[in-house]
C-alpha cells in the first residue's frame, strides 16, 4: 500500500513497532529499502528509539494534508547498528533498575500510585514513567530523586487502566494480541447494551478485558447486529406464524430466525413465515355515571 504526498511523489509507509513494546508507528522510510523483520532508529517528539518493521501500511493523502498528528508518520533515520543494539540493552539494563528504584521511592515517601512502566530513548537523553493513581498526585518530590539518580530529563505520566494495558500488552480471550496494541488508535465507547444486543452472557469475567473495563471487541459487531434486528420482531412480541398465534420468545440474529411461543411449545421459524399480530382489543370499559355536583356550602340555589 502507498501514501501519495504533497509533491505528487508515490512512497510507500511501514507499520514499525518501538522498542520492543505494544506500540506500532506509521513510518516514512525515505528512501531506505526495508523490508518486514528489518531493525531500524525511528525518530519521535520523546527522542530516538529502537523498532522493528511489521508490515506495510497506507495513509489516507487527505489526512497528510490536514496535518493531523495521529497520522503524520515518523521518520526512520537508518538501518540498526551494533553501536544502536549495544545502545537498546544498556537502556533495558537502566529501565530495570529505574523501575526497582522509583518503586521504592514511591513506597518511601507513600505516594498513591502505581508503576507501571519505564522507557527510555535510545540517546539516553530522557526517562518516561508510566503510572497508574485515583487522582492527581504530587510527584515533583520523586522527579528529583529520578533525576539525580540517573541524570537525565524526567517525566511523568498519568494513564488509566486501558492505556496501562495497551502500553504493557498481552493477549486477548481470543488467543490474539491485544486489539488495543496492535491496530487501535483511539478508544471506542463500550457499553453492556452492546452485549445485551448480541445475547452475550453479562457475567463480567467473560465480558471484561485484560484491563478489567468492558471488551473494545464487543463494539465491532453491535452495529450488524442493529441491522439485522430491524427486520425481526422483538422478544416478548405477538406473531402469526404457520402453527398459530404465539409470542417471540428467542432471537437468532445471525441465522434469521425466531422461536416462537405457541400453546406452550416452541417453534423456531424464519422471519419470512410470520408475521406482526395485530395487539389484542381490550373491552371497552363502560362509563360510569358521574355523582351529582353539590353546591357551596352557604349558599342556596334558589
């Protein structure tokens, strides 16, 4: 796939993922020849760091042009070096020991949060903490103890539970990684309705992900499956089907089909062979006759 930029020129993008982690970056190799598997220095607005090539992917020209930051790809600077993998496991080795020594700080001066992860560019220049809190939380007395440990630039940053799952990774139910690491830019809003709509089951242990909120997943296939039901009767619904008149009781939504409720046995039909049921007519209630209307008190009718 290609990506046509402003100059007209045809130049094709890879999908490239940093620093051994779950993200995947949109990336312009120039002109480097790359191909999946390749080790290269990718540059970003935190610094350099170490990526491997994926796939190939594409970028919508009219997004390059509205210069939005979620599609401007990175730059790739050069194919690895053994001076740049020298480089990566000496910040592997820093990233440990950063994550054991801010961990005892946070417990030492009994801060409310909870370390995530620690990266740090392939330069050395700068140290991002990843952390977890139910609020704000005053850390300017750790980014001391950060920075005079290690002598570089610090910072801290806050994300909740779902972006600590898509920085750390794993694999889903499915037996897949992670949508959220791999493809996802942004996050859905999920609701139970969704699994309600799909006849899920609402036990939260198989309806939750990694990260303990709602599946991104179950958001896929909700619009589908409003499609399809605004042909079908709803559950509870009275229908005129081959073996008579009877009440909607299940909905399969992928096959098309209903069972129906008919004198205490069910049937499962097609929604081609029934039909609504007019709602039965309730008897009219008879008027009652009004009381007759007294007067004031006081006052006579003469």
């Amino acid at each position: 796939m290609e990506q046509e930029n402003t100059q007209g020129r045809v130049r094709p993008l890879v999908g490239v993922r940093i620093n051994e982690g779950a993200l995947v970056e949109r990336c312009d190799p120039g002109d480097l020849d790359l191909k999946t598997g390749d080790t290269v220095v990718v540059a970003t607005g935190q610094g350099q760091w170490l990526g491997t090539v994926i796939n190939r992917i594409s970028l919508k020209a009219e997004s390059l042009e509205q210069g939005r930051a979620d599609f401007a790809p990175r730059s790739v600077l050069r194919l690895a070096t053994e001076g740049d993998f020298k480089k990566f496991q000496d910040s592997a080795r820093l990233e440990k020991e950063a994550f054991q020594f801010c961990a005892e700080r946070i417990g030492a001066r009994k801060l409310a949060m909870n370390l995530s992860k620690v990266e740090r560019c392939l330069d050395g220049a700068k140290m991002t903490f990843y952390f977890t809190a139910e609020g704000r939380i005053d850390f300017r007395a750790l980014v001391k103890d950060l920075a005079g440990r290690f002598r570089c630039r610090v910072e801290m940053r806050q994300v909740g539970v779902r972006n600590e799952t898509k920085i750390l990774g794993g694999v889903g139910g499915c037996g897949r990684e992670l949508c959220c690491c791999t493809f996802m830019n942004d996050f859905t809003p999920v609701s139970v309705k969704m699994a309600k709509e799909q006849n899920l089951s609402l036990n939260p242990n198989k309806i939750s992900g990694l990260c303990g909120r709602l599946m991104c997943c179950l958001a896929y296939e909700f619009p589908t499956y409003m499609a399809c039901k605004k042909n079908m009767p709803k559950v509870g619904r009275r229908v005129n089907c081959p073996e008579g008149l009877g009440k909607v009781v299940r909905q399969n939504v992928m096959a098309g089909r209903v069972t129906v409720n008919v004198e205490g046995r069910e049937y499962e039909f097609g929604v081609d062979q029934i039909e609504p049921a007019p709602p039965p007519q309730q008897p009219k209630k008879q008027k009652q006759p009004r009381p007759p209307r007294r007067g004031r008190r006081g006052h006579n009718k003469g």
